[in-house]
C-alpha cells in the first residue's frame, strides 16, 4: 500500500527534437506524473530563453517493452557500479 507522502515513480522515456529535425532520445527516467509535465515546462522556458523557435519535447510513459528495457539497463548499471566498487 502506498501511503499519502510517497509517490509513485514511472519509467518515461524523453525525445528531444530541434527545428532543424534532428533529435535525441535521453536514458529512459523515472518520474512522477507531476515531475513529467514539469519537465516538459522547464523545457519550454529555456528553449524560448535560448531563442530557439520550434524545439520540442516528448515525454511519455514507457510501454511495456520499454519498461522491460529500463529494468535491463537497470541491472547492468547496478552490476557496473558494484565492480567499480570492488
């Protein structure tokens, strides 16, 4: 059970795309509901600071494919960080 002050973390996945049509994809994250349309304002502000016209974000919760990619990815980042700590 969930309590009142804990929230609930979902995997997103993040597509940043230019005026010009390139685009990159950021490492899969986990976020709430609020901190994903946050971020999509946050994105917003500074793209119009910087002057840029047209630049987009995407932000979406993962599918379940994806999610499955995130636990993988997950796990061997973990298995890294205890080898560099050994």
């Amino acid at each position: 059970m969930v309590s009142k002050t804990q929230q609930v973390l979902h995997p997103y996945s993040v597509r940043i795309e230019t005026p010009t049509g390139k685009s990159t994809a950021l490492p899969h994250a986990l976020l709430t509901p609020k901190q994903a349309e946050e971020l999509q304002a946050e994105f917003k502000r500074l793209a119009q600071d910087a002057g840029v016209k047209g630049a987009r974000i995407n932000v979406q919760r993962a599918t379940a494919d994806d999610y499955e990619k995130v636990i993988h990815e997950a796990k061997a980042c973990l298995r890294n960080a205890l080898a560099k700590a050994a």
